[in-house]
C-alpha cells in the first residue's frame, strides 16, 4: 500500500426516496476535492460509521451498490466496482490504491444495483485518498508505473 497523503470523507445521500435498481446517483461537489489526482478509496457503512456528517444515517450494507469514478475526460476509470469490496473490513483492513488519475468527482457516480439493501435518506460514505494537481509533480515518482 502507498502512504496516504490527504484524506477526504465524503458523502453521497441517496435522496429522499428509495432509489430504484439500476440508478445512479451523482456525487456531489466538494471544493476540497477539485483539481486533484485520486490514489485510493474506502467505501463505509453503519458498521464504521453509523451517522453521516450531515446526520444523514449510513447505509446498512453495501452489497448492490457499486462506484464509478470518472477522469477529466469523462472517461470511466474504474466502472462499477463493488462497493463491498471497498470497505476495508471485508478485505482485511486493506483499502484500494491505484495509479493515480485526475479525479472528476461530479461526474462520478454510485449505482444502486440492488434496492433491496437501502433505504430513503441513507448515505454511502467514501474516503477519498487524494494528491492536490500542485503537488502532484513532488510525489508522482512515489506512485509512478511499478510502484
């Protein structure tokens, strides 16, 4: 695993009514979160975080949802990956790192794959590891191919 350089946690409500199968829900601007290379990422529910920030309640489970992160291309970069997987208690204690790409967090998206394990009002928590685009030049031999 790469050393984590900042943090950042997340959050995207799934609105005020139950999602369907097969809906996206965009995530949302974050200032802190723009103009930066993205090098992991945590997917929590109620069993880390039981309360949002926003007080919203955490999803319960994450089996059926998945998350896709897009670059400043809108192009799909990881597409679809299952939200369980994320949570590092199900693989244990390790988050996902990955070559870093320049994040376009609006344009990213969690898929509600399955309803049956959400409800109205619950957030899904994401803990995005992160390089600000400035200091990217300082660190990009750190997380450079083979690394």
């Amino acid at each position: 695993m790469k050393p984590i350089l900042r943090s950042y946690l997340a959050e995207v409500n799934l609105g005020t009514t139950t999602p369907g199968n097969g809906q996206n829900i965009n995530i949302q601007d974050y200032p802190q979160l723009r103009e930066v290379y993205i090098t992991g990422v945590e997917v929590f529910d109620s069993g880390e975080l039981a309360v949002s920030p926003s007080g919203k309640a955490v999803v319960t489970q994450l089996k059926g949802l998945t998350l896709t992160l897009m670059d400043k291309f809108n192009m799909e970069m990881i597409y679809q990956y299952p939200c369980f997987d994320l949570n590092p208690t199900n693989v244990g204690g390790f988050y996902r790192d990955f070559k870093p790409f320049f994040l376009q967090l609006t344009k990213s998206y969690i898929s509600v794959l399955d309803a049956t394990t959400v409800a109205a009002n619950q957030s899904v928590m994401l803990n995005i590891f992160y390089i600000t685009a400035k200091d990217f030049e300082k660190y990009k031999n750190l997380y450079g191919p083979g690394k």
